[in-house]
C-alpha cells in the first residue's frame, strides 16, 4: 500500500487539528456567552409541547438538514422512551416546495406553509447561517403575524433575522460549517431539556 508523504500527512494533521480546535471554541463559546439563550428557548419549545401546541422548523442546505434532523428527534426520540412530540420541517415535502417556489417565488416557500400550518402558540425555529436568508425572514414575519413564537439559530450576529424572533442563539463565529456544528448540539441540547421536563 501506498503511503502519503510525510509533508502531505503532516498537512492533513494540521487541518484536521485546526478544525477540531475551531469546534471546540465554539461549543465552549456556546457555555460561555450563549447559556442564557439556550436554556430560554427550551423552555419556550418545552412550554408550548406542554400546552399542546407544535414546533415547526425551517431553513436551506445544512439548515433545512437541521431542521429535520430536530423534528425527527422530537416526533420519533432522543433519549427516553416517553410520547411523540408533534414537530414538522416545512423543508420535506417536495410537492409543496417545488409549487410554492414556482408560483410564489422561493423566498416564500416557508411563510406560506408557515400560513397554512402556523397557529397561535406554536414556535418556529428559523435556522440561517448567515441571519440574511430571505425566505427564513420571511416564515418568521408570517410566523409573528400568527402570534406564533419564534426561535432564532443564526451565526455571527444573526442579523436581521435575530431581530425579528423573541429568543435568538447566534453562534459567536463566522465560519458556516462550525455554527452549524454547533446548531445541532443546541437541537440536541433543547431535545434533553424535552426529555427531562416532559419526559
């Protein structure tokens, strides 16, 4: 077998340890600037399962897996063995997608479903790298019009969608796969905080 060069190994190990590193420093930012915001929004999320309403979710590329990466673990299970939670990803269906896309436009993909499914008291995670994504904007806008609560994961600093949710957790970076590293471990965090209260 063929080995690498050592320049090339030692590259690779390099990368591999900066990468790591950068992950690191952004989970422990998370502890230490971010606790407060992420606890508040589980609680919201953990309020409204209590009270009988849904969480939905949404975003693009790695968010939308996100997205339905967190409704499955609250539909399906985290931990414990305890009842469905009802959670829906508005970025699963394909047929509602590719017409709302074709006969509103994609930047209202997620409000219109939001319009169709949203009701008051339900929460809508709204999750965007960047915060500037237009269609992730406008389901938090149709969202708020319902009264509906609204949660922000963004990076950076999440702006303007974190100023149009009740409770944002920005991620303190700026590189897009590092926050959304972080994005599920704050899924998975809200998904404990499920299991514990309500479990």
């Amino acid at each position: 077998m063929d080995k690498a060069p050592k320049s090339e190994s030692s590259t690779a190990k390099t990368l591999l340890q900066r990468s790591l590193q950068e992950h690191l420093e952004a989970i422990q930012a998370l502890l230490q600037t971010r606790i407060v915001e992420i606890e508040r929004s589980g609680e919201m999320i953990c309020a409204a399962l209590n009270q009988g309403h849904k969480i939905l979710l949404c975003g693009n590329g790695g968010s939308a897996a996100d997205a339905q990466h967190i409704a499955a673990e609250l539909v399906g299970r985290y931990e414990l063995e305890r009842r469905a939670w009802p959670s829906i990803a508005l970025t699963t269906d394909t047929s509602a997608l590719t017409a709302l896309s074709n006969d509103f436009g994609y930047d209202e993909v997620f409000a219109r479903q939001v319009q169709a499914l949203a009701s008051e008291g339900d929460v809508l995670i709204a999750l965007s790298t960047s915060g500037t994504s237009r269609n992730v904007i406008k389901a938090v806008q149709a969202a708020n019009e319902l009264n509906c609560r609204t949660i922000a994961l963004t990076g950076g600093t999440g702006e303007p969608l974190a100023s149009f949710c009740d409770i944002s957790v920005s991620v303190p970076s700026q590189r897009t796969s590092r926050i959304q590293e972080a994005h599920i471990t704050i899924g998975h965090l809200w998904c404990e905080m499920v299991d514990a209260q309500l479990g």
